[in-house]
C-alpha cells in the first residue's frame, strides 16, 4: 500500500487560501463593528467607583478636578429623614478608589500630595504660646 503524504509544497496552496480568508474576516470585522462608546469620564468613574465600594446610597459631593485621570473629592451617603452624614474624602484612580477613612492612611495621604496637593487638609492648629499679642 502507497500512504499519501503531505509534503509542504501540498500545504502551501491550503495555508495561502487559509490566510487570505482569515485577514478578509479581519477587514470585514473591522469595517462592520461598531463604535466603541466614549471613553468613562474621571466624574463617572468616580461614582461608580464609591456606589462599588460604600452602596449604593453613596454620592459624590464635591469633586477637584485637574489631575488628569485622578480626582479627588467628598462623598457621603444620601441625606434621608433628617439624617446627616459627614463626608468623606476619598482619591480615585482607574481601577482604584481610596477613602481617608480607609485602614492605610499613609498611603492615602501619599496619594493626595503627589495628585491633589493642597486639598482635603485640616488647618495646622494655631501655636497659643507664640501668637499672643505683645505688648
């Protein structure tokens, strides 16, 4: 019995056929598919980022904006029945929110000076003993 082989001179014609389809599949695909939706702006992802994290009863209250990717701000629960919240400052980064009253301080106040140096700082407390008048 005579076995059939395949030598490569047999498989270049199927290969060569095999490729000129797969790259029309990829033009077509390119050509048909549809747009991708605009990018997530730095305020929505930011939002979502802290309804993922606190609930969805959460809500950004002030944002700073002007660090690129990277916004800093407040946010709280929804006010209900007279209830209150303080807010809480947090940093969101892509694919990461920090909030001040999260168990890594130094790192949370790492990030504020390098993205959003000046915010969500408490006044230094007044020195009593070097500012009273004098007379």
């Amino acid at each position: 019995m005579a076995r059939d082989r395949f030598t490569v001179r047999s498989l270049l014609p199927i290969l060569g056929v095999a490729v000129l389809v797969l790259g029309g599949l990829c033009v077509w695909l390119a050509a048909t598919r549809t747009p991708r939706p605009p990018a997530e702006t730095p305020h929505h992802m930011a939002q979502r980022q802290i309804r993922a994290e606190r609930g969805a009863d959460w809500e950004v209250r002030y944002i700073e904006s002007d660090a690129g990717p990277v916004v800093c701000g407040y946010a709280a629960p929804r006010n209900r029945a007279g209830m209150t919240h303080e807010p809480v400052a947090f940093i969101s980064r892509i694919g990461r929110v920090m909030f001040a009253d999260d168990p890594l301080p130094t790192e949370f106040r790492d990030l504020r000076d390098r993205y959003c140096p000046g915010f969500a700082r408490a006044p230094s407390a007044p020195n009593y003993v070097n500012s009273a008048p004098t007379s």
